[in-house]
C-alpha cells in the first residue's frame, strides 16, 4: 500500500473517532453506523490492495460501497447542515468545504470502481 493512501487512511480513521466522539449524543445507531462507514472503507482498501483476501462475490465490495455512500451522503447529511448553519460561511468557504468533501471521497471512488473492474 502507497504511503499516500496509509495517509488517507489513517485520516479517515481519525477523523471517523472524532465524528464518533463528538456527535456520540446522536444515540448509538450513530456510533455503530460510523463504525461500519470505517470498517468498510477499510475492508474496500484492504481488497483492492490484497492485504486481505478479497470475497468471490462482488455483491459484498458493492454493499459496503453503497453503504459508504447512504451513511455519509444521507444520514451525516443533517450534520453537515447543521455545521453549515453554525458557522455562518461565506459562499467561497462553503465551495470550499463542499470541494474538501469530494476530494476527501475520490480516493474511495477510485478504489472502489477499480477494486469492481478486478471482478471482470
């Protein structure tokens, strides 16, 4: 695995426990829902770069995947209003932090889209 992507994933795993620390007052389907957003987003970089043996099934890789994308774009989407609203952004830092958001994500999309094409 590069060191780049170690970088990643140690970022995400830091920035998972802060979510999890932080919004623990949600109730614990929060805490076992961001748990399984890291878990996954793990396990899909663990297959791609085969430092854990990969499912025969591509349903597995695409439900973790799926998964992903229902947690952080649907149940943190209320969050994200709400951090939106607090801090009172200007339109630039919004675009700012919305661009973050999808730069932070590409990597998965990445993996995850070139971790499919394995299958076939």
């Amino acid at each position: 695995m590069p060191t780049f992507m170690f970088l990643y994933l140690l970022f995400v795993v830091v920035g998972g426990v802060f979510a999890i620390y932080h919004y623990r007052s949600r109730g614990s389907w929060f805490i076992v829902g961001e748990s399984f957003s890291l878990l996954f987003t793990l396990m899909l970089f663990l297959y791609y770069y085969e430092l854990y043996p990969k499912p025969k099934s591509i349903l597995v890789p695409v439900g973790m995947f799926f998964y992903i994308l229902y947690w952080e774009l649907i149940e943190n989407r209320e969050l994200i209003v709400e951090e939106f609203k607090k801090e009172q952004m200007s339109k630039e830092e919004s675009m700012l932090m919305i661009a973050l958001f999808v730069v932070m994500l590409s990597p998965l999309f990445y993996v995850s889209g070139m971790l499919f094409s394995s299958y076939y």
